[in-house]
C-alpha cells in the first residue's frame, strides 16, 4: 500500500538493516535482491553492530560467505522446475589443479526465469557466473581470487491495496461502507507491464592469509566492487482522493489512481582493502581470541534522474489491468542528477575471554573516521 522495495528488505529488531549486509566480512553496497547460489553460509549477529561493523545499522548485521575453491573434486548439478512458471538450473564444479601446490578452481553457474507464487505478472528473471582460484591451500600461504557476475532484468511488485483486511478502516469519513468492503484477489497486478528492474553486478576480490605461527594469523583482503540499478516501477496509495467510489452498491465501478511512477537509475562502486591479525593466546590463565586490524574503505554513487514516465490510467479495483496504455512514456535522463562519495579509515580490536565452556566476555573498541562528498 505504497511502501514498496526491489531489493532486499530486512528488518532486523525493528530497524531497516540493508545496508548492513557483509560479503565475506566487506560491506556490499546497492539496494538488489542477491542470489544465494554462491554462498556457502550466512551468518547473523543481532546485537549492538556499531563496535563490529563500523558505520551500519544500530541493531545488527548479516555476512554471506562466498563459496571458495577447496582440494575436494565434486560436481553439482540442480534443475528445479515449479509453481508460476518456476524454471531454475545451477551447477557448482569443483577441480583440483595441483594438490601438491594445493590449488583448485571452482565455478558456480545459475540461470533463473520465473514468476512469483501468488502473484500476477511479477517476474523474475537473472543469470550469474561466479569463478574462484585457490592456491597454496596446504601451505601456510594461502591466496583467494574470486569473481562474480550477475544480471538480472525482473518486473518488481508494487503490492497491493489494504482494503478489507483486518483492521482496515475508511481513509473518507464520508464512505464508511469503505471500512466493510471486499478485500481485493492478492494475485492481482496494480502495476504496468511496461515496469522493469535491471540489475548488474561485479565483484572483484582478492583475499592473501599468512598463519604466521600455529596461534596467530594475518590476513588482507581487497575488492573492487560496482552495482547498477534502473527501475520504473508503478506504486500507489489507497488514500481517500486515490480511490474513487462513483456507485457506493457497484464494486465494479471502483478505481485506484495509480499516480506514483517512480523511477531509479543509480550506480554505486566500492574499493576496499582490509587487513586484520587474529590471534590466540593465554592471559592470567584464560583464553583469549584477539582479532585487530585497519579497514580502508572508498564508496561513490551516482544518480540520474529522468523525465518521461509516463502516465497511467486509474486502475479497476477489483481487475486492475497492467496492460493498460501508459501515456507519455519516453524515459530520458533530464539532466539532474546526484554524485556523492564516502571515504572510511577505520581501525578496530576485539578480544573475547572465554571465562568457562558456558561463560565468555567479549570486548572490543573501534575507531572510524569518513568524509564525505556530495553534489547535486
């Protein structure tokens, strides 16, 4: 009913924590709903993120780790065929290059072209290729090289109206019938077929870990990153000037304006190196896992704005139609735009004492400094 997303949306303790979703432990940027074909795990921390993950979300943060070439040969292959047009194949291929050198490649591979369970029209269609190098995997140096490409080009859901569903009320004091009216078919589209979500995304890394002795081990890790996003998509709100009732005893002359035509073409880029040292030791007879490091981080976006979205006529409440025409649909950039850049140096030191199996303390202090830069 107007609030409306094309990436994803996670709320975490009641806060929006999209922004704080980690790749291999570095902050992956743009508002896209991401694919799970090359994560090998997720891990969730609901708590206080400030100290661990700098500048984030005040409630917690989630990491995905990526899947890494390994000394294990295996192929996996995967076709899922299902509900709303469900079509779906991946495969994952492990090979071992050398195990004396202790180096490996591993491939992922995904192809999606699907509708949504439920819902007319929304449609979601990707493909990606995720290639990874391993190298001196038996040796105490160890060097990661990992890509990923992935494109996407859906139909994004604006949702559906409230009306009839519990707790619904009137937005007009003057159309108290509103409160008791049908709820609408949650199939139904109250889009235009004419909306689109394109997504690209790259992602370089290069990750070097040293063990420097059995206890203590020094790792770096650097990325480039760069996402693009351009949507047009139809939303609504089902206030009292939007939905017009002429026949108060004829649900079918009902309408909705579908007056919120929002559009997207942004760009968002990262450069990023971190280093850290974890190391475990004894002090005053317990156990400590120490981990320090220095992150340096440098993140631009940039966005467009256009003119020509077009407009659309209001949509039958109860059989809206998304193949009405759209008037005026020319998309051009009109010449706005804005451009803004933060750069991040920040340094960190964690230490978690483990008291008994049962009890542990864990402290931690981080110190981030960023400047940014803005233009419009």
């Amino acid at each position: 009913n107007g609030s409306t997303n094309t990436g994803d949306a996670i709320y975490m303790r009641g806060f929006d924590s999209s922004g704080s979703i980690y790749v291999d432990g570095v902050r992956d940027l743009g508002s896209i709903s991401r694919d799970l074909f090359n994560i090998e795990q997720i891990d969730v921390m609901k708590a206080s993120a400030g100290t661990d993950s700098g500048r984030s979300a005040p409630t917690g943060s989630i990491n995905l780790s990526s899947k890494q070439a390994n000394l294990d040969e295996a192929q996996v292959y995967s076709a899922s065929i299902g509900s709303a047009q469900q079509r779906r194949l991946s495969s994952d291929t492990n090979f071992v290059l050398s195990r004396e050198n202790g180096s490996a490649v591993r491939l992922n591979l995904m192809a999606q072209d699907s509708g949504v369970v439920g819902r007319n029209q929304v449609k979601n269609q990707r493909w990606a290729v995720a290639p990874a190098f391993s190298f001196g995997l038996n040796t105490n140096t160890k060097l990661f090289v990992n890509y990923l490409h992935v494109q996407q080009d859906n139909v994004p859901d604006g949702g559906v109206p409230t009306i009839g569903l519990p707790g619904y009320s009137s937005p007009d004091s003057k159309r108290p019938f509103l409160s008791t009216a049908s709820k609408v078919d949650p199939k139904l589209f109250y889009g235009s077929a004419k909306d689109f979500d394109q997504v690209q995304a790259d992602m370089f890394t290069v990750k070097l870990e040293h063990q420097l002795a059995e206890q203590a081990k020094l790792s770096n890790i650097t990325r480039i990153g760069k996402t693009s996003q351009h949507y047009l998509l139809t939303a609504f709100m089902g206030n009292a000037t939007n939905l017009l009732t002429p026949s108060a005893s004829d649900p079918s002359t009902w309408t909705l304006a579908r007056s919120i035509r929002t559009l997207k073409d942004q760009e968002n880029e990262i450069l990023t190196n971190q280093t850290q040292l974890a190391l475990d030791t004894q002090l005053f007879g317990l156990p400590h896992q120490i981990l320090g490091g220095v992150e340096l981080i440098h993140e631009k976006q940039n966005t467009w704005a256009y003119a020509g979205t077009g407009t659309l006529p209001a949509a039958k409440l109860y059989a809206p139609n998304p193949f009405d025409l759209v008037t005026g649909l020319n998309l051009v950039r009109n010449g706005a735009f804005t451009r803004g850049s933060t750069t991040t140096m920040s340094t960190y030191i964690f230490d978690r004492i483990e008291l008994n199996p049962a009890w542990a303390i864990n402290t931690g202090i981080r110190l981030d400094h960023y400047n940014t830069d803005y233009s419009a």
